[in-house]
C-alpha cells in the first residue's frame, strides 16, 4: 500500500457491513473512517452485502473502500476473498475490527496470529441468540469469541457499562479496555423545539431487525390515546411482518414506512419530527439517540442496557413492554411543556460529542497499542 503519511501507519477498518448497507454500526465506521483519513492511509476491508450498485473498490478523501463478495447465513456475513486483503495488509498496518457479529472475529484474529500482528476490536453490541441458529451463540460467546477478546491488543467499547461487561463476561484484562464514546455529525445539530401543535411525529430510525423490536412500538401504538402519527425510518428482513402488524392492528393512517434514508433526507427526517423513539431490547450507545439529541429531540427509549447510560436523566425511559411504552408515548404527546423541557436536555447532553473528537481519542488507543 502507497501513499501513508510520514509517522503514521496505515489504518484497516475491518466490518462485515457498510454504507450504504443500512446500519448503526456501518455509520460510525464511514464516519470514523472519514475523520481518521483525513490524517492517515484508511482502508475499509469489509463485504457487498446490501451494497447494490457500489462499487467494488472505492477511493475518496484518504479512504479506500475494498468490499468483496459475500452471502449472508444466520445473520452472519461470509466472504472468502476478505481474509486475503487482511494477508496483503503491510506490516505495520492497525488492523481495526468492528464487531457485533459472529465469524469475522476469529478470522481477524487468525490471520493475526499468522502474521504475529497486533489487532484492535471495537465493540459495539453484545448480540443475542435469534434465527435457526441462534442457539449455538452461547457456545460460540464463550469459546471462540471470548478468546478472540483476549488474544486483541486493546478492547473498545462505547460506555463504561459496557468496559465492566467485557471485564467480568469474557475475562478482557482491565489495561487493555478502552472507553470511547460514538460521535455525532456537525450536519444533526438543530435548535430546541418549540411545541407543536397535536397529532405528535414520533420517530423510529432504525433496523428492522429483532433486536430492535419495532413490532413492540406498533403494539404500544395501538394503545396509544392521544393524536400520534409514527413515521418509520429503515429496513431489514422483518420489513413485511411488520407491515402485516400494521394492517392487523388497524394503524395504517397512524404509521408510514419510509424505508432506509441516509444524508440529507434523514437530516429531514429528523427536522420533521416532534420526538424520537426508540424500542430496542439493548443496545451499545446508538448512534440514532446521539443523532436525535444533536437535533434537539425528546427521545423516549426502553429502559435496556445501552438506552440508560445515554438516556437517562435526559429522556424518557419505559419499561420494554408495549402498555408502558404506550404510556410514556401518550405524556409526551399530551404535555407540550415537558417536550419542549426534553428538547432542551438534548441538545444541552449532545454538545461535546463529535467525530473528530472521537477519531482522535481511536488514535491514541492505536498509539498505546498497536505502536
């Protein structure tokens, strides 16, 4: 690999999804890899998977784009030629692996311990066990992932709950776990909101996965009292079950599915809206609240891990079963003054966090780490 900046080595973010594949995660690796180029040699070594129409190699800003053909089984990203990009890696090249899936971990780490390479995990959400499948996860945590944990060099994670996670579940060594925090873009932020008048836009940005659990939201929604209308931003493979829910539950004048929006249509999306959603049943830090905060929106989330570190004492929390979620639903619509109150939390709560800010912290772990 040509053109590195003097004193730095180059950088490869490894991921099993990206843009314009649908997904937290794929943005903060875009953003993180954008900021990082900016200074350094950045390659994004990741797959084709819904990435209809990309290219295959894509150079830009200090970023090369390498995405190699793959299928998808149990939720789990396969790509055979990937392994070989991370073989061709210089020497000295960091080898940053973004995981919240299975497979990919301890091919990175195999082909570190080829290379007697030093490897870097960033980890964004311990997953829970779904699909046909699902029930060789716990196995899998515990034998194969657990030891991938152990063999990096250095551990990031996204909040000091999950720093306590990784230490006491998979045994990660307290000096090599690293606390950096998602970012936001400049382009979300926006001022606080006045009160609108009724029916209340409500906002889901998200996966349409389980672990989001947007068929939760559509039952709250059909016990909702007050004038809500609930816009519904993303896709993935439980898009027709919940549009089946809609019809079902009678909410098709109350519920709109606008598919995956990225750039300056969900900055829209987000300007339209009266306040944010969010149903998970857990989280790492999502990148969604962040974005919503920095647009001055209550935000409303279940009370699960990853919600209550950034929610809390912020927004509003409920517990994550639909009749509590309807309830906190039906406050905010019904009371003007606390959504303008909450408006105004989140934006106070988002200043301080930005990329750059984050970019800088990931290279300082590199330094500690991988010198």
């Amino acid at each position: 690999m040509s053109g590195t900046r003097p004193g730095t080595s180059p950088v490869f973010q490894i991921t099993p999804y990206y843009p314009p594949h649908l997904g937290g995660l794929e943005r903060v690796v875009q953003h993180l890899a954008e900021c990082l180029g900016e200074r350094r040699e950045v390659r994004v070594v990741t797959t084709d998977l819904g990435a209809a129409g990309a290219r295959r190699t894509e150079r830009g800003g200090g970023v090369t784009v390498r995405r190699h053909r793959a299928v998808e089984l149990a939720h789990t990203a396969i790509a055979p030629g990937l392994p070989v990009s991370l073989l061709r890696a210089p020497r000295d090249a960091v080898l940053h692996l973004h995981c919240a899936h299975a497979l990919l971990p301890e091919l990175v780490a195999l082909v570190a311990a080829v290379r007697r390479q030093r490897f870097l995990v960033h980890f964004h959400l311990d997953v829970d066990a779904s699909g046909r499948l699902g029930g060789l996860l716990p196995a899998y945590k515990k034998h194969v992932f657990g030891r991938v944990l152990r063999a990096a060099a250095g551990v990031i994670v996204l909040t000091e709950a999950q720093a306590d996670f990784v230490r006491t579940r998979y045994r990660v060594p307290a000096e090599r776990v690293f606390t950096v925090p998602n970012g936001v873009g400049d382009e979300f932020y926006m001022p606080v909101r006045q009160a609108t008048p009724q029916p209340l836009r409500l906002l889901f940005v998200g996966r349409l996965s389980p672990q989001k659990n947007v068929g939760r939201l559509l039952d709250a929604m059909s016990l909702v009292q007050q004038p809500v209308r609930l816009r519904v931003v993303g896709d993935g493979e439980l898009r027709t079950q919940l549009r089946a829910q809609v019809e079902r539950l009678g909410l098709t004048d109350r519920v709109e599915f606008s598919g995956g929006l990225l750039g300056t249509d969900l900055i829209r999306a987000y300007a339209e809206a009266d306040a944010f959603v969010l149903p998970s049943d857990k989280e790492g830090m999502p990148l969604v609240v962040l974005e919503a905060m920095a647009a001055a929106l209550p935000v409303l989330a279940t009370r699960v891990p990853g919600n209550t570190e950034l929610i809390g004492g912020t927004g509003l929390l409920a517990d994550a079963e639909p009749t509590a979620l309807a309830a906190a639903i039906d406050l905010l619509a019904g009371d003007p003054e606390l959504r303008e109150r909450l408006s105004g939390r989140a934006a106070a709560a988002a200043v301080g966090y930005s990329w750059e800010a984050v970019a800088r912290r990931v290279e300082q772990v590199y330094a500690e780490v991988c010198p």
